[in-house]
C-alpha cells in the first residue's frame, strides 16, 4: 500500500521513453496529473476525454509532440474505435492503456434515479471495455499493459453509493477476467484501488453527503484516510517503490495474480 493507494502490478519506469500510453478521463484529476507524469519520463501520449477545452489545454501544454487528443465519449465504442485509431495513426501503436475515466452517483437504491444508476455503470464498467476493446489489438502487437482503475469501493461498501461501488467491484472482475485471458499473449493487465483521493469528486461527496462523512468516519486505520493527488499519481506513473510488481488479496478471498514484467 503506498498512501492509501493498492495495486495489482504496476507501470514501470523501465524502457517508457517512446512508449505509447492511451488515457482516458485525461483531462483533469489523475488522469491530467498521470499524464503529465508519463510525458515528463519520454511517453507518448493518446488522451481521450470529453471535455475539449480542458484536453486541448493539456495537449498544448505537452505538445504535439508528446500527446494527440481525442475528444471521445467511453460509452460510445465507434467513438473511442475512431480515437484511438487516430493516435495509433499519429504514433503508431499503443503500449499501455490507463482506463481511468469514471463518475460517481449518490444515493439509496430508494431515491437514486435510474437513469443516474445507469450512466454510473455504463461508464464506469461498459466504458472499461469499451476503452480494452478499441485498443486490444495494438496492446496484444506490443505486449504491452493494461491497468485498470478501480477503487477501494471495490472492497467495502458505504450506504448512499450503491452504483458506484458495484461499478467498481465489476471493473476489479474484469480485470481480473481479462489478465487470465491475455497472459498467453504476453500482455499484462492491473488493477488500481485508490482510497480517498483528494479529488473534487471526493470533496463533492463530503460537501454534500453527511452519510459519507459518518461512514468515513467509522472506517479502522488507513481506510478513513485521504491521500494526496500527487501519491497517487507518482504510484500510477512510477509504480511500486520497490520496483517489484505487487499484487493484493483481501482476506479470506482467493485471487489470481499476474506477471509483473520490467
């Protein structure tokens, strides 16, 4: 665990000059800080978001050089299909993918609205395989590297945050899924789970749910704390201080871990 943050494998530092990292939900947050990382250590960067404005101020920021940017939704698939053909044009192939994007959606199974509970799980899960999908065979070409963001949320449970939790915990199985089906293709496949993040997505939550609070509140030890943005980037892009590949499970659950290439 480094700050609050646990992960199945890792990116590593070793040989990413020139390497191609496809990122989704780019434009703000861990996506914007990973991928200023990744640049700042010689990546190539695909950024996928839906927000122009603030992707094209990234892109301008890292240069063209560095970083095509796609406006794309990850719940369409023609459209994330289209964005990433355009960076494999750009700088030809994809190495590694960051499938980050993801929103939240509060309240009871009583009160929350559908359709809030479906956009939660359409981009957080279908938009996961949407993300894998498009860009699969380039990362098969490459044996390259797939992590998955998923969340803390993946293991607990907190009253009020239902599709958000299930999203995650459905992700962490996709990935799960997925790193048994690619290990004969030499690809390697991750799962991050980030505990509190100091996001506005999490002060969003503090400011507007006292549930969340309280709950927060009760967790034991590391679990009620929050970690800075920059931990939790510095882990995403550099991976674990040892170098060595790590991967987590929960007690009294069995899990399958996966190759930890350099």
């Amino acid at each position: 665990m480094v700050g609050g943050l646990k992960m199945k494998l890792r990116m590593s530092t070793k040989g990413l000059a020139g390497k191609v990292v496809l990122i989704t939900g780019a434009a703000q947050g861990i996506g914007r800080g990973t991928a200023k990382a990744l640049a700042a250590r010689g990546a190539k960067l695909i950024l996928i978001d839906v927000d122009a404005v603030a992707l094209d101020t990234l892109r301008a920021e890292l240069g063209d050089d560095v970083a095509v940017a796609a406006v794309a939704d990850v719940t369409d698939f023609d459209a994330m299909a289209a964005a990433t053909v355009e960076g494999i044009e750009r700088f030809g192939g994809v190495d590694a993918v960051l499938a980050n994007a993801g929103i939240a959606g509060y309240g009871s199974v009583q009160e929350i609205d559908p359709a809030t509970f479906r956009k939660v799980i359409d981009i957080n899960i279908t938009g996961v395989f949407h993300t894998v999908r498009a860009a699969l065979p380039s990362v098969i070409d490459r044996k390259g590297y797939i992590l998955i963001v998923s969340s803390l949320a993946a293991y607990t449970a907190m009253p009020g945050n239902l599709p958000y939790h299930a999203s995650k915990a459905g992700v962490e199985h996709f990935a799960n899924t997925l790193r048994l089906e690619l290990a004969p293709s030499g690809v390697d496949v991750g799962s991050a789970h980030m505990s509190w993040i100091n996001t506005p997505l999490y002060q969003d939550a503090k400011d507007d749910l006292p549930s969340f609070n309280e709950a927060l509140a009760s967790m034991p030890g590391p679990l009620s704390k929050t970690t800075d943005t920059e931990v939790c980037i510095d882990a995403l892009s550099v991976g674990s201080p040892n170098g060595v590949g790590a991967s987590t499970c929960p007690v009294g659950w069995a899990c399958c871990g996966g190759s930890s290439r350099s």
